[in-house]
C-alpha cells in the first residue's frame, strides 16, 4: 500500500519536474538570445547609446549609436550606418561594432555611427532580409524601418542630414543596396561589402546571363521614382569569397552604373562618358594587394569605386576587427569607406 502511494507521489511530481526544466531551458535560450543579439551592458563605452525605434505602424527596431567626443551640439556632424552581415549582429556577440572598428575612426575624425541589430527570431541566422520582395520597397519591411532610424538619429543628435551613409556587410550590403534605391533622400552614399544588386533574388546562379544586371538597374530607378539621383556607391568584393563571387560584386558594378545612366536621361545609352582610373596597391608587410578603380564623368562626378582583393574572402577586412567574419591582412575597407562617403554628400550630388 505504502509503495503504491509514493509511486503515485512520483507520477504527480514528474510533470512539475518536466515543467520545471523547459521552462529553465526556454529562459536559458532567452538569456543568451539577448546577449547574443544586445551584448552585455560592459561592452558598451560611455559614448554608446541604445535605442528603440518605433514605426508608425508599432514595429520596432533596435540600434546603438556611437557619439564621438567631438559632438557637443555646435556642428551637424555627418552619419555612418553600419549593418551587419548574417550570424552577426550590430552590438552584440560577432557584432559589426567589433568587425569594422568603426567607432575607433569616428572618434577621431568625428561622426556618428549606428549599428542596427536585426530583430530576434526574423531570420534564422539572423541575416537582413534583402532577398525578400516585401524588403525591396519604399514605405515597408526592413527599408522602412531602417530609413526610419537615420531620420531619428539626425533628429536625436542633431545630425547633418545631407552626409547620412551607409554600409554594409553580406546581408547587410543588400540592405544597403535596396536604401540606395529605396531612400535615396535619406542616404548620400551606399557601401556594399560581399553583397549584390538590388532584385538580386531574381538572378539564377546557373544562368545569370537571363536576368542581365540592367533589368535590375530598371527597377532600382523606377523605386527611386521622383527622388532619383546619382548617388555613388563603392563595392568591396573579393577574390576568394565562396559565399558571393566575384561575378556579383561585378554585376553589382554595372547594375549601379546603369541605374546611373537611366537617371541621367532615361535612357541605357551610356550617355555619362564615364572615365575609368586602377590604382594598384603593392603588398605592405603582412598586408596583401588590392585594386581600388574609380570610375567618373567627364565633369569629375564619381559614380562607382570598385575594391577589388583578389586574396579577401567573405569578410570585412580591418587591421584591427575582431569577429568570425574580419580578415586584418587586407585592405582597411573601414578606412576606404569612411574616405569615400565623407567625399560626397548629398548637396554635392544634387538632384541628378
């Protein structure tokens, strides 16, 4: 009888037991979720400010902003948005923040910096969603949401709003790719890291020649609409990426100089006369050679720079970057991108 009663016990305690245990697993994953995605409160400086915003439809969207020591509300400072790549985050663990080194530039040339992290359980490793058709267009998804925080950046801080840029990483570089064609009122200038063109979704990697890269340039220029202008990107590709080949970072090259060219008259009549200039940079100590070519009209105006490392694979390249995606024997792609965007801003280009 006494055996009977203390099995019966057992049964009615084992579901509490099971209970018990996934709802500690279930915090457990949340736990590291966080600080997978958020970090842990000591990485952060003194200078990096987390916020939330919120779209007028109640999405809301994460980021930390860096502030140099150099603002003190007198000058607009300009804007870098960096936007991570997939398995990474803006601020957390394998964050673009440690990747780039980007605050270590802003503090002493002075600008502002913003990492966006993707929202949890968005994608599976946590990529941006730029292959998605619905993250492709103005006034919704991704877009939206991030044109939304370089708004509220400029506004918080006091930012200038004609030098808002941004770059990117893999994922990260679709995004910024589809905010150049998307809000080319908010951004001057876009860098794409191991990433591709805008619609890149549509290209069949077995036959890529159906979809050429000015099918796409169209419907870049047609998002653009009203607001098209030239605005300049510079690609960063390399030689050894498995993940994106060299084909699309040369793709991407004349996808964007074509939407150049359609904003220039409407027309695919390469009506820009544009003037190609390579310089080669040689081997420095434990650093290897790239080729960094510019291409512009006859005017001087750039439209494209092209980074080209024949030993980078898929990752940012920084001497100092941290992070499983860094090479820190290539170029310094930090410095390149930081030089080329604050090279043009958006009252440089103008209205197109």
């Amino acid at each position: 009888m006494k055996s009977s009663v203390r099995t019966a016990g057992r049964r009615r305690r084992w579901p509490w037991i099971v209970g018990a245990v996934v709802a500690a697993l279930g915090v457990s994953v949340a736990a590291l979720t966080l600080v997978f995605q958020f970090g842990l409160p000591w990485w952060s400086g003194d200078r990096d400010h987390n916020h939330v915003y919120v779209s007028p439809d109640g999405v809301s969207q994460l980021y930390q902003v860096h502030v140099p020591p150099q603002h003190d509300g007198s000058t607009d400072l300009p804007v870098m948005m960096a936007l991570h790549g997939c398995g990474m985050t803006g601020f957390g663990w394998n964050s673009m923040k440690e990747t780039t080194q980007f605050n270590t530039l802003a503090d002493r040339e002075g600008f502002i910096v913003v990492y966006p992290t993707q929202r949890p359980f968005e994608s599976t490793i946590n990529c941006w969603n730029s292959a998605d058709p619905r993250n492709q267009v103005r006034g919704s998804g991704e877009p939206a949401l991030l044109a939304g925080v370089a708004r509220e950046v400029v506004a918080t801080y006091a930012a200038d709003p004609e030098r808002v840029h941004v770059s990117g990483a893999s994922s990260g570089a679709g995004a910024a790719v589809i905010l150049a064609a998307t809000y080319p009122d908010v951004f001057a200038t876009a860098t794409s890291v191991a990433g591709g063109e805008y619609g890149l979704n549509q290209v069949d990697p077995d036959d890529p020649d159906s979809t050429p890269p000015t099918a796409t340039a169209r419907q870049a220029w047609a998002q653009m609409g009203d607001r098209a202008r030239p605005l300049p990107m510079l690609v960063v590709q390399g030689g050894e990426d498995d993940v994106v080949p060299t084909l699309v970072g040369e793709r991407l090259v004349d996808h964007w100089l074509a939407v150049h060219d359609l904003i220039d008259d409407g027309l695919l009549n390469d009506s820009l006369g544009l003037v190609d200039e390579t310089v080669v940079h040689p081997p420095a100590d434990d650093r290897y050679a790239y080729e960094h070519t510019t291409m512009t009209t006859p005017e001087g105006r750039v439209v494209i720079e092209y980074v080209f490392a024949d030993r980078l694979a898929h990752a940012w390249s920084h001497p100092d970057g941290s992070g499983l995606f860094t090479d820190t024997a290539g170029p310094d792609v930090t410095r390149i991108a930081w030089d080329f965007a604050q090279s043009h801003d958006a009252a440089d280009v103008g209205d197109g």
